[in-house]
C-alpha cells in the first residue's frame, strides 16, 4: 500500500525549554527578499513582522535576521556605517523593536547578524580615518599600511579579497588599507581597544533591546597573523573555502568571543552567538563552542558534502565526535544567502560545489533536497532552514546581468558572483510576480521571480498533501513531538548499500528510526517501526518497506 506523508501522532512531551538552542530550528530571514511591506519592490522590517505568524505556524523556534543596519548597500546590508540605526530601506529602530516584540509574543526567538570583521568606507571612523591621514590615532583602528615597491606603488602584501583581485586599496595620500571582501568594506583592526569597546557597546545596544542573540558574521576573520605575512602561492582562500592562511581562523579570535561572552552573560533568558566561521577542521571549528564561547558554529563541511552514502555517514561522525569533545551540539545546515540552494546543488553531478550556475534536473534537485531535509532535521543538534527551502525553490540561475547586486560578480576573478541566485524574493500568493511579496499596488520586486514560481507560492501548497511546505511543517511537528529527536542520542544500524539509517533515543522517550536511501532505485528493508513521515510515498507490505529512490522516512519505534 502506499503511505501518504503524514505524520503520526505525538507520543513524548515536548523537550524542556532549557537549553533551547541545543536542539531548536532556526530560520534564516533574508530581510530585503522576505516580504515588501510599503510596495517598493524591496523586503523591510514591517513585512518580516506581519509574516511572524507564518513562521510560527511553520513550526520554528527561532528566527535570525541578515544585516538591516545602517548602510550604503555595497554588500547586501553586510558594510554597516552605523550599527546602532537601522537602514531606512527596512524601515525604522521601532520597526525592529516591534518585531522582536511581536515574535516573542508568538514564542519566537530573534536572531541578528552582527559583522565585527569590517565596517563600511562610509562609516564615521572611517571617514575620520582617512581626513586624519597617515600615523594617525585614527588609521590604528584599521589595517593601514605603506606599499611595497620604490614608491609604494605595490600592495603591502600578496593577500587577495574574498570578491576578487587584491586585498588592497590605495588611498590618495599613498597609503593602502585592507578590505578582506569588498573596497567598500575596511577591515577593522581588533589590536585597537577601542575596536573591542565600540563592538561590547554595540551587543549591550542590541541586548537591551530584547535580541535573543547574534549570528556573527566571518568570526574566523577578526584577527590576522602579526606582520601580515604573504600567503604565498597562487591558491588563496575564498569566501566558501577552507585553507588555512594568515588572515583567517587565528587562534587570537577565542578571546574576543570570551570577552563577548561575558556580556551575554549578563543578561537573562538563555541568549547565544552562532559563528560563521569557515575552518580548515572541524576541529578548528569546534574551538569556536567551547564552554566559555560561543553556542553553534555553523557546519559548513556538512552544508559541502555530496548527496553520497558513505560522504554523509563520515561528516555526521566526525561532526558529532568534534562537537562532543567541547560538549556542544552540532549544528546543521543545506542553504543560505551564500550558496547556491540544496534544490539546485542536488539537481546536478556531485563535485561540481556550492556555488554554480546549473540549473541541473529539477525534479531529481527537489526529490532529493526533501530527503535531505528530513535527514538533516533527523540528526542530534540543532538545524537552520533559510527562507523559501520550505517551499522547494531553486536557485533562479538566469537572471540578466545589469539586475545583479553581488559585489563579486562585478570583479574579474573573485566567486563566482551568483549569490544572487539564491536571493531572490519569495513567492506568497497570487499567479503573477510579485507573488505577494508586496502590495498588489506595488512595483516589481529588486530580483525579477520565475515566472513557474506561482506554483511554489505559500498559497498554492498550503494543505496540499504531499507540498513540500506541509512536509516541512509536519516534520517540524514531528520532531517538536518526540524527544528523541531533539536530544537524543544517535546509534548506526545496519542497512542496504546506499541507505542510511540510524536510531535516535532519549532516555524513555519512544524511539525514532531515521532510514535515507540516496541511490536512483528502489530499496526494500525490513520495516522499523509506524512510519511517522516520508519524503516521498512509501510501499509497505508483509513487514517489508520499499524506499522510492531519494527518500528519507522516520519511524516510531
């Protein structure tokens, strides 16, 4: 017979609220592609804040907010010129305040980006910066540096900027400044203490207004090695790479997050700090979770590995044994703002990376990227959803050339410059674009949608059976449900060639199942248990259960 995705009944209490961020789910809100609250074809705080009940209603626990400070928009909102003001595109400081008013109401969390590594050109210091001139009190709070050369006329050193070309920008009166990304983005220098009072001034800001935490954008990046040393070589770091260099991941960043974390500790109701931290191991990245730091470190080696058997089994173990050793939980992830989305990545050959222009096998990407959604929300730890996965969306990869925002597509031979891809404003309602992102009134959105995306809209797959929205909000019930699948332990079973599976326990909790088949055929298996929830319809007969291909199940056992 065939099994419809539906899950079962609860049968555990759900998990305490302690500790929350150990297990919970976090939605990643892109503000200015979320939602268009005054029709100027541009996402803002007010439409964030009418759409809360969606994401309650999805079943999230927690919602982190990209940049809506202040800003010239060189990088998406990630150059800050003022850190406390929020941009006027989003709206206003009482917009933010009502918002995280409103989501907690609800009984959601809010998270906000926080970018420490570098500001924007525009910013008061910077300005202040370069009117003072060279051995200036007020360079110090940047990496300004003499050139090399006769004349000075040669970059400091042989470092290259994440978005392309050199890390280096002359300035008229001959001196060069360091911008890791974007000249538009000075890199700020934490030798300087007042680097370190402006940035605890800045969280206490934030703090107070009722924030439940930080996502710390390039926490691998505050500090650089002492004399700025060349890297050497052709083969530098890029934004989504992990080779060890000079200016990343030096072991000088732990005690800022010390540091910051005391402050949060200052403060009640079990806030936290998520690092994007980008590290040669998960060792190094586990360095980033100890006791006395920070709470989750994104796992991009896990967000990296292929939709291949044996490639998930061992990120799985040696994520939870690098985690386990500092005592904290493991953080999963398949998209955000700067991969090309798990529906596109899955729809193409493995190894051809996260960031592509492929639009590849539709149907297969979307099959795929559903199994390894209940994969991921079936493993130990906590799990972050970026905006629109829940509806199934591709990366949009034609988009024409003059609407591109990405800094790096704009430089020769830095990323590959399609960000933007994966940007593009959500569809919520309605058979032609906007897609209800904004007013009916309003104007076209700032990233032109498909035209195929009215079937993908909230609207259209809300009580569809079988919709990949309503299979993320029953797997997000589900796994609200049952203790084991919060807290619970993992223990590897035996299973066919291709297929994962694993048993997830929680002291007296009823035991949950977790079985993924990642080849292109049909298995068969002994059944585990009551199927709670599958990616795709399922056959079971005589004790027997026969996974379609790319399908992942959970089972009450």
């Amino acid at each position: 017979m065939s099994l419809p995705v539906t899950p079962a009944a609860p049968e555990d209490e759900p998990a305490a609220a302690s500790d929350w961020w150990r297990h919970a789910v976090i939605y990643q809100v892109y503000p200015r592609s979320f939602a268009d609250s005054d029709g100027d074809g541009i996402g803002d705080l007010a439409g964030v804040r009418s759409r809360l009940p969606y994401l309650r209603d999805l079943g999230v626990d927690a919602v982190w907010l990209s940049p809506f400070y202040a800003s010239p928009q060189a990088d998406a909102g990630y150059d800050v010129s003022d850190y406390r003001r929020v941009d006027p595109m989003f709206g206003e400081l009482a917009d933010a305040a009502g918002l995280i008013e409103d989501a907690h109401a609800l009984g959601l969390r809010v998270i906000v980006d926080l970018v420490p590594n570098h500001c924007s050109d525009q910013h008061e210091w910077f300005q202040r910066a370069l009117l003072a001139g060279p051995g200036s009190t007020a360079r110090k709070r940047f990496h300004f540096q003499t050139g090399r050369g006769v004349a000075g006329e040669l970059p400091p050193n042989d470092w290259e900027s994440v978005f392309g070309g050199p890390a280096w920008t002359r300035v008229p009166d001959g001196e060069w400044y360091l911008h890791l990304f974007a000249p538009e983005q000075p890199d700020l220098n934490w030798d300087h203490p007042a680097v370190h009072d402006e940035f605890r001034s800045i969280l206490r800001f934030w703090l107070d207004l009722g924030v439940d935490g930080f996502r710390i954008d390039v926490a691998h990046g505050l500090v650089k090695a002492p004399g700025l040393p060349d890297v050497g070589g052709a083969d530098q770091l890029k934004l989504l790479g992990n080779l060890a260099t000079p200016y990343f991941d030096q072991d000088g960043v732990h005690e800022i997050y010390r540091d910051w974390r005391r402050v949060l500790d200052e403060y009640d109701g079990e806030r936290i700090f998520v690092a994007e931290a980008w590290t040669p191991t998960l060792q190094r990245a586990a360095q980033y979770v100890r006791s006395d730091e920070l709470h989750q470190a994104f796992n991009f080696s896990y967000l990296c590995t292929d939709w291949q058997v044996d490639a998930l089994r061992e990120i799985v173990d040696l994520t939870l044994a690098a985690m386990g050793e500092v005592g904290a939980p493991a953080t999963w992830v398949l998209s955000n703002h700067d991969v090309t989305r798990h529906a596109t990545r899955f729809a193409n050959p493995p190894g051809l990376g996260i960031q592509m222009v492929t639009p590849g096998d539709r149907e297969l990407g979307l099959r795929r990227a559903r199994a390894a959604t209940l994969l991921m929300l079936g493993l130990p730890g906590s799990a972050y959803v970026y905006q629109g996965e829940e509806l199934g969306l591709p990366d949009v990869t034609d988009l024409p050339d003059e609407v591109r925002a990405d800094p790096s597509f704009h430089r020769a031979d830095g990323q590959d410059g399609f960000r933007d891809g994966c940007r593009v404003p959500i569809p919520w309602s309605g058979s032609a674009a906007p897609y209800g992102f904004g007013p009916r009134d309003g104007g076209p959105s700032w990233l032109p949608q498909p035209d195929a995306w009215a079937e993908l809209s909230v609207e259209t797959q809300t009580g569809v059976e079988g919709s990949t929205l309503e299979l993320y909000r029953a797997a997000l019930a589900a796994r609200r449900a049952h203790t084991s699948l919060q807290g619970g332990d993992l223990a590897w079973l035996d299973a066919p060639a291709g297929v994962l599976a694993f048993r997830r326990t929680a002291g007296a909790a009823t035991p949950v199942v977790v079985t993924a088949n990642t080849t292109g055929e049909h298995v068969r298996m002994a059944v585990p248990g009551a199927l709670l929830l599958s990616s795709s319809p399922l056959e079971v007969a005589d004790g027997e259960a026969v996974l379609a291909p790319d399908t992942t199940a959970w089972w009450a056992v």
